[in-house]
C-alpha cells in the first residue's frame, strides 16, 4: 500500500521544497490543495488597509518518510510558501503509509520573514 501511495505522489504530486526547523533541506513529492471552492474563498475574502488577509488552510499529502512536521516551511514551484500547522501519519493495518496535514500560506514577500 505504501509503495502504491508513493507512486500515485510522484505521478501527481509536485516538487515542494521542504525547509524543516532543523535547518535541513529536502525535495519531496507532495499534494496541496485549498480546502475551499473558489466560491467559498471569494465570500469570505477579508481585506485590510495593508492588503488581502490570507486565511485559507490548505490540505497537505506527502509520503510518509518525507520528515515533515508542524512549524516546517513548503515552498512550491510557484514560490509560494506555506507553514504546516497540523501533521499527522496514516496508517493501513498498522503500517504508516502516508502523512497528511493542514497547512497555511505564508503571507508577505521573502523580506518580511528575513531577519
């Protein structure tokens, strides 16, 4: 099962940058996706006088020893950055077989993170 879920990420998934609190660096294969329908994120749009609050979560799948963790950055090929807030294996008769997780996009140019 493992192995089919690994081959399903690297034929849909896309390259994402991870860049984990330890410093190191990785290449990983995964799935992000709005949880909203454009409709949705269109209704509930909230602007403030410095511009679009960003406050979509979006779903994350990657395999399951990518190493990723709450607090970790992915950066997708767009160059758009995204904070994962939740992390969480999913198991198959007890085996782990994928991670799933909630994530943020990480708002403002690179010079606002900079330091």
């Amino acid at each position: 099962m493992r192995g089919m879920i690994e081959r399903f990420l690297t034929a849909y998934g896309t390259r994402t940058l991870l860049s984990r609190q330890d410093g190191k660096n990785s290449v990983v294969w995964a799935l992000i996706q709005s949880r909203k329908s454009i409709s949705q994120r269109n209704a509930n749009k909230r602007i403030s006088p410095l511009g679009e609050i960003l406050g979509d979560t979006y779903l994350f799948i990657c395999t399951v020893n990518c190493g990723a963790d709450v607090g970790d950055t992915l950066e997708n090929s767009d160059g758009i950055l995204y904070e994962l807030r939740q992390v969480e294996k999913v198991m198959y008769k007890s085996e782990p077989i994928y991670l799933w997780g909630l994530c943020v996009q990480k708002g403002g140019g690179k010079s606002w993170d900079s330091q």
